[in-house]
C-alpha cells in the first residue's frame, strides 16, 4: 500500500517553552538572568539537573547530568531547587493565551502544548502570524524573558519535529512542500518517539536516517521492523496524517513522593501517606468522581518494592475515606522495610450524580460538604492552608514537586484555571 504525503494545510502548532523552569527563575530574579543555571531536584552534589537554563546548555550541561558534573564543566553555575507553583502558574497563564485562538488546547507537560486549529476561524489568519503573536503575547504578559519555539505541521508529529528545529525561540513550518528537506537535516533520535532501542531496530533492517524512514515501505515497517500495527502507524505518522490526536480517558488519580529521609517507622509514614490521600482527594473531588479502589505502593531503600491494590464496596470521596483504605492495605505488608518512595492513588472512577448511596447517606453527605468545603478555602487561600490533624508540621517533609513530563495533573490545572 502506497499513500502520499498529507498535502493538506497545516492546522496544527506545537508550542514549547525554553528551558522552562530555569527560564522561570530567571525571569522572577533578574539577577540569574544571562547566567548558567540549573534547576536541580536538590542543591546536592548526587542531585540531578532537570532543567539547564540556554547559558547551560551552550556550554554542554545538560538534563540528567548531576550537579557535581555540571560544576565540572562550569564551577560556577548556579543551583536552584524547583519552586512547582511558579511553574504552575507560567503553564496556566500560556494556555489562557492559547486559548484566546483556538478551543483546542492540550497541555503535552509542563512546558508544551498542542493547539489544533481545524474549523477554527483564526486559522484565515494564518499560523506563522499567529505563532510571531503568541511569542510577543507570551513575553509582555507573562514575562519579558520567556520565550518558545513553535512548530506548525498538518499533525502533532511534525509540529513538535518542528518546534525542535531551532530552539530556542524557533519559528517553523513544516509542510509536503519542505518535510523531505527537513527530514534530511536531522537524525533519527531526534524524531519524538524514536529511542535507542528503536533506532538499532531501524538499523538492523537498513534504515538509518529518517528521510529511509520516510521511504520505507509500508509493509516493511509493519511486518519487518516493528512487527505490529506500529509501524503501519508510523508509515503515517512519518507523512504528515494524524494519529496521534488520542484523547484517553481518566482511569486514576494519584500521587508519590520520594522521601528525604528513609525511614520505616508508621508514625513517620502515616502522616505522608495522609498528604497523598489529601492531594489525590482534591483531584478526585474536583473532577467530580468517586473512587471506589485504592492502590499503595512503597520501594524500599533496598530498591526492592511491594504494591497491592484494593476494591471497595462503598464510593471513597472524601480524604478521610481514602486515607482509612490507605492504611489497610499499607499495614498489609508482609515486611516492615525502611521506604524511599511512597505513593497512593484511587481507580474504578465513577461520576458522583447518579451515585449509589450507601446505609450512613447522612454521615456521608455531612463529610462530602465538609470536604468540598475544605478544597473552596485551600483554593482561595492557598494548599493546605486547612489540613487533617496528622498532617500537622508536614510542610517541609514532603516537598511539592512538578512531574516534568507528565500531563494528569496538568489536566486538572488546565480544566480549572
């Protein structure tokens, strides 16, 4: 089977902020600003970098390297740790921008976003006046030194291929006209969803840089190399037709912290395990469903691990509900080792009208309005400014953290900001 290039007008951008949250410091301190920085997990030699600032990484630091590599390389760099809620608000305000063109938004993770343009009106405009726009839109009413790349394609695949072309501060679009010529000026890992795993793969069977790729037969890719539906999914992908438009729905929420300090103590564990349940509470109740599974899983710091989830017959929606299940299945485990990482989460979601009411409705509803109450003060005034008991003196126990490349929790900001 042989199918063209999408000769279509491209309606999709990518936009993808410039190391985003070292970007961030600089623009809330204008004194690290032109300076080689980076946001590491902790301002500790063993600690990793998360996000180098551009200064870094024009002099090789790079994400994932640690913090006594980086000083290698530049004795002098800056180490700051991760502030969430400046993140957090950067990745709210661009998407309200976002949204001023285009219904269509999807947050891709902290620094990125899709906005797709079809039957959208402002596309008569055109999408590189639009992208020049939001560049300008994005440094007056965010801040002066936050800038992005954008990438504008007839898919997601080739508008992120293109937001990565020139970074930073890139401008690009990709269409039938110009893909051969930008398929031959970049390597295979550098087309997202292609490792190193993937790309031995490729070479194995003579393809060793994209524009092969591109030319690849259909049934070679799927029969030969990927030996699944795959690669008849990136036959298309490679040309520029959509597929990657999946809109997955929510399964679970959830939450983990990796501790500080090791420990196996419960009195130490109970009130982390508390803040969990408290932080999954507020997702669950805020997207209006009841839970009626918990999981919990620890990892020791033998790097050994245990994981049991659970069902219930009754809807858990309030933290108190999940937070009593938590306990239960934590005190299952078959040995008391000191943990590292400790997460809980809820599944088997299920919208909370209509909901089947259990024989203490009243005690029940009482502890609903009391929650819903709760989230209202903690949203106006800030997290955890009302908290259980036990969570009492946690504030610096377990530190808030952003997952940098995840999307769920991202999700809830976006759909509530």
């Amino acid at each position: 089977m042989d199918l063209p290039i999408n000769r279509n007008v491209p309606t999709i951008m990518h936009i993808d902020l410039n190391s985003c949250f070292a970007t961030a410091e600089q623009q809330a301190n204008p004194l690290l600003r032109d300076k080689p920085l980076c946001v590491a997990a902790y301002n500790s030699p063993n600690s990793c970098v998360i996000s180098p600032s551009i200064e870094a990484k024009k002099l090789g630091i790079k994400v994932g390297m640690q913090v006594r590599d980086a000083r290698l390389i530049y004795k002098n760099v800056i180490i700051r740790t991760p502030d969430p809620p400046k993140y957090r608000d950067i990745h709210q305000k661009f998407c309200k921008i976002f949204r001023d063109y285009s219904p269509n938004v999807t947050p891709k993770s902290i620094d990125e976003a899709v906005i797709d343009f079809n039957n959208v009106p402002a596309i008569k405009r055109g999408l590189v006046e639009i992208g020049r726009e939001i560049k300008r839109r994005m440094r007056k009413e965010i801040g002066e030194w936050i800038s992005c790349s954008i990438g504008i394609a007839p898919n997601r695949f080739l508008a992120k291929l293109g937001a990565s072309l020139h970074k930073p501060d890139g401008l690009d679009v990709i269409t039938y006209e110009n893909l051969e010529e930008v398929y031959g000026k970049v390597n295979l890992i550098d087309l997202c969803g292609i490792n190193t795993r993937f790309q031995a793969r490729l070479n194995a069977y003579g393809i060793s840089t994209p524009l092969e790729f591109l030319q690849a037969k259909c049934e070679t890719l799927q029969h030969q190399v990927f030996k699944s539906i795959c690669g008849y999914y990136w036959y298309l992908r490679l040309r520029g037709w959509e597929i990657d438009a999946v809109d997955f729905s929510r399964k679970s929420y959830g939450h983990q912290y990796a501790l500080q300090r090791h420990t196996s103590d419960p009195q130490e564990l109970y009130p982390m395990l508390m803040k969990l349940c408290e932080k999954t509470g507020r997702r669950l109740r805020r997207s209006e469903n009841v839970a009626y599974g918990v999981h919990v899983s620890c990892v020791y710091n033998d790097h050994t691990y245990w994981h049991q989830s659970k069902t219930f017959r009754t809807p858990l929606y309030t933290t108190t509900d999940l937070y009593i299940k938590a306990i239960l299945i934590f005190n299952n485990q078959p040995e008391r080792k000191k943990v590292s990482q400790l997460a809980v989460s809820c599944f088997y979601l299920v919208p909370t009208e209509p909901e089947q009411l259990d024989l203490f409705y009243d005690l029940s509803s009482k502890k609903k309005k009391v929650s819903e109450a709760t989230d209202k003060i903690n949203d106006k005034y800030g997290e955890f400014v009302i908290t259980p008991a036990r969570m009492m003196g946690m504030k610096d126990t377990i530190l808030d953290r952003v997952a940098f490349g995840g999307v769920k929790e991202l999700e809830d900001l976006y759909g509530h900001s």
